[in-house]
C-alpha cells in the first residue's frame, strides 16, 4: 500500500472492494462469492435510493476534533453544516485533554452559482489568510467538497503558495463527496492528509549523529509505547477503560488521531506498535506508517464485548511478548464482569435485537448482546468489507441471521424491523428518526458520553439496556404520534426489491 504520492486517497470500492447494497444471510455475506473481491457485490446499487451522507461530512467526524486547529470547508455553505450538531460536546472533549482549548473554529468559503463560473480559488486563499490572521492556530484545515473538485480549483498549489505566507501548517484534505458511495473512503481522505502533512521524524531536542539515527529507531521499537487510533464514537470513559486495561500490562498509551494536537502527530513515530481500534477506520494509516517508517500494526477485532476485548488485549499482548500477564488479566476481569452481568440477565435474556450501524460496531455490539443471554433477529451495515470477519468469529449460531447492508436508507431498515419484529433496536446516533417511530426500546449504538468498550463497557451497555427495557415509554408516545412515513404498499414488498447486483 501506498498511496502517498497521489493527491488523494481511492475510493474505497477501489482500494477495499466494499458494498454497499446488499440483503441476504449473515453466511451468505460471508461466504458466498457476491461479497467481496471476485464477481462481488462491490458495484451492487439500488434503483431507488434514499438519504445517503457523503464522506465530505464523515471526514469532519475527525478533522472537527483536532485542537488548535480552524477547519475550512471549501464549498457551498450547506457542505459540512451538521458540524452545528456537535458544536457543544466537541468543545467539553476538547477540554478534557487541555482545559485551555477551543471549541470549533469552522468557516465556509460560501461558494455560489458565480463562483462555479469564475472559480472559488479568490475565495480559498482569503479565507486561508483570515484563519491565520485572525485566530493563530497550529493548522488550518482545508477540506473541498463536490463544487471546487468539478470546477478544477488547484487546492494544492494554492496552499503551496500560501505556506510562505503563514505560520500555521496548511493540511488539504480531498474529500469530494462525489468521489464515491463509500462514506468510509472519509477515513482514508482524512489520514492522507495527516500522513502527508503531520507525520514526520521528531524534532530531536538533542545534538544527534546522522549515524545514531537508526539506533534511536530501534530504541522506540523495542519501547512499550503504543498508539492506539482512536474513533469519533469513542467517549473518554472508553479511552479510560482501554488505558486502564493496557497500562496494567505496564504499556504507556497515546491516543491519536481524535481530540490530538497537530503536533502529537510527530510523536505518533516513536511508538512501538499502533493499534487499531476498527479496521475500518484504520488501516489506510497503519499500514501506511508500516510500509514508511517500519512500525507494526494490529488490526483484529474492536474492544467491544468480552471475547473481542480479551483477544484485542492478547493481540497487543503478543506483541511485547506479555501473553501470561494477559491471561491473568483477563481472567480476573472476566471473573469479576461475570458476577456484575448476573441481574441484568434476568431482564434481558430472550429478548431480541435488530442492530444497525457500522459493521464493526453493530457485530461486536451483538456479541454483549449474545452474553447476556438475548438473540440477535437481525443486522444493518453502512458497508461491507473485509474487516467484519475478525469480529464474526465471536458470535454463535449466526449463519442463518439476517444481514442488509444499506448506508442509512431507513425504508429498507423500517421494512425489516415491522417484519422481524425485534423487541429492542440498537442503531446509529443520528439515524434513530425513523427507528424510534416504530415504539421500540432503543439504544444508540454509540453515544460521545457513555462507555461501549473494554469490560467496563459491557457492564454499561448491560446497564443501559436494562433501563431501556423497563421503561420505553418516550418512544411508544412518539410511535402514537407521529406515524411512519412510508406506505403501506411498501411495507408488503421485499425490503431488498431496489438492490441492483449487475454491474
Ligand atoms: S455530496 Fe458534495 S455537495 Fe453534497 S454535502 Fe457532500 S460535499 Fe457537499
């Protein structure tokens, strides 16, 4: 893999072959060779298809929580508005890691019909200028969206030019939503930028041979320094439980890229390994950071549920050659959530649950599921590639259950719940409009204050279900009063009737 010497990331139905159409069983997923690579649902569509994001906003997921940074949406004003929506929660995230940081500074070049005729590059470089000026930051953060890709604005000799002019280092990240179907391509936008602009050999303080250079690798290799890359629907309380669980195993841990500054970036060189957290979200980095610099990854299964999160630890442990200090932790903590899960499961165990979201998530999310004694109906994927299957291994008995994969498209998903009938929802924060309208308890499948991962996030999701399960009222009065909005016409039909497979 590299990709670094091209402007900007592939599509991921490139690079990754992912779908993102596709309705059918979890073993035909799987298995069967529409999936993945080969005569693949890759290219699948749909003939109708209803509200999917772009990865222009996805890429704002991350490029929002970055610290002394301002983020230039080079676009119409509509492009990257949703960052309205986390204004408040990425301020207080921020503040966690340094009291003394700003909330969001975003701006929007405001592009309109005469700048598609006359170019927006005027626009780009005031606006470049202005940051600079007017807020000091380490980085200004240029994103372009769809128009200044069609109209041909030259991004990158413009921040060429301006670099000379200003003290903040400018990072363009290419993420026309156009460019693909596969949101997820966001990640891959995101971090060749990074990779492209932060990443790069410390700054030794110091006097150091030429010669010594390569020992000074080494010395970081053979470290107990670990990355771990972390994702916008992490909470701290996940970060907390995942530090906790690793610096019992005496590593010392950093967290990029969410909430960092520009500058950790380059320290994200003298670690020993990096450490995905999804690969989904990952790899592109990673391997990248591998194929350049040397350094080993770990891209498995997500700390979610207690098998994954006993083979993520023994897959870091392995590493550092800590496999007997693994196993004695994990068995402790394992004794320990055991005790902890015994009440719930008298609430919980039975009940069914139909998950939607990431494929990662929603796979590791049905395995807590799955402990705590409930059965899983049914699955709804953004995408699918190849990142799921590490994640399938923790699951049981689940050839025969359903799995869609729609990036959002809630007439399908509404379709499928009044079929299966589930008696709890776990789905994407965000996209819980059209779920909550079906009166059934619902839990978000992730949310910025709560703890999701490691063993402590076991018991929490436990937890919450267990409140959920008890009392759902809000959500059967918002079923009373304000009904679903699709027809009953489209309720007889087959949920996957719109999937196109021929390419
Ligand atoms: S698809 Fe293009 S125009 Fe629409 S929000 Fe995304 S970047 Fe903007």
């Amino acid at each position: 893999m590299n990709f670094l010497d091209a402007k900007s990331a592939p599509p991921r139905e490139d690079r990754l072959h992912a779908s993102i159409a596709f309705g059918g069983k979890c073993a035909q997923v799987r298995t069967c060779e529409r999936a993945l690579a080969n005569g693949c649902t890759n290219l699948s569509a749909r003939s109708f298809s209803m509200a999917q994001g772009c990865q222009f906003t996805l890429s704002l997921a991350i490029l929002n929580t970055l610290r002394n940074a301002v983020v230039i949406m080079h676009g119409p004003i509509g492009c990257g508005i949703c960052s309205t929506g986390n204004i408040g929660t990425n301020k207080s995230f921020k503040q966690i890691r340094d009291p003394s940081a700003e909330g969001l500074i975003w701006l929007s070049t405001n592009l309109d019909e005469s700048d598609v005729i006359n170019g927006g590059e005027k626009k780009l470089q005031e606006a470049v200028i202005f940051a600079d000026r007017e807020f000091r930051p380490d980085t200004i953060i240029v994103c372009n969206s769809c128009v200044p890709a069609l109209i041909g604005d030259d991004i990158d000799s413009i921040i060429q030019e301006l670099q000379q002019e200003c003290a903040a280092i400018i990072m363009p990240v290419h993420c026309e939503g156009f460019k693909t179907k596969l949101m997820a391509t966001a990640y891959d936008a995101v971090y060749h930028g990074i990779l492209k602009k932060y990443i790069r050999r410390p700054d030794l303080k110091i006097p150091i041979w030429e010669s010594d250079v390569d020992k000074f690798r080494e010395t970081y290799k053979r470290s107990r320094n670990v990355n771990i890359l972390n994702v916008g629907s992490m909470s701290r309380a996940d970060e907390v439980e995942l530090c906790r669980l690793l610096e019992a195993l005496g590593l010392n841990v950093t967290f990029i890229p969410c909430y960092a500054e520009p500058e950790d970036f380059q320290y994200a060189l003298e670690t020993s390994l990096n450490v995905s957290i999804c690969g989904t979200h990952d790899d592109y980095f990673v391997g990248h950071l591998e194929e350049k610099y040397n350094i080993p990854f770990v891209v498995d299964t997500i700390p979610i549920g207690r098998k994954n999160t006993d083979r993520w630890i023994r897959k870091i442990a392995a590493h550092f050659d800590l496999q007997t200090q693994a196993d004695r932790l994990i068995e402790a903590e394992n004794v320990v959530l055991s005790e902890a899960l015994e009440p719930f499961r008298k609430v919980l165990s039975g009940k069914r649950a139909y998950l939607a979201g990431g494929e990662v998530r929603i796979l590791a999310t049905a395995e807590i599921l799955q402990d705590l004694g409930m059965e899983v109906v049914g699955f709804k994927a953004h995408h699918y590639d190849k990142f799921a299957e590490p994640i399938f291994d923790a699951l049981e008995n689940i050839d025969e259950v359903q799995f869609s994969v729609a990036t959002n498209q809630p007439f399908e998903m509404s379709n499928i719940i009044n079929r299966l009938k589930p008696d709890l929802l776990i789905t994407h924060t965000g996209g819980n409009n059209i779920a909550a309208r079906h009166g059934l308890p619902l839990l978000p499948l992730f949310g910025p204050t709560y703890n999701y991962c490691g063993y402590s996030g076991v018991f929490e999701v436990a937890r919450r279900l267990n409140k959920i399960m008890r009392n759902f009222e809000f959500n059967r009065q918002i079923s009373l009063n304000s009904p679903l909005p699709f027809k009953k016409e489209w309720y007889e039909k087959d949920p996957f009737a719109y999937i196109k497979y021929d390419k």
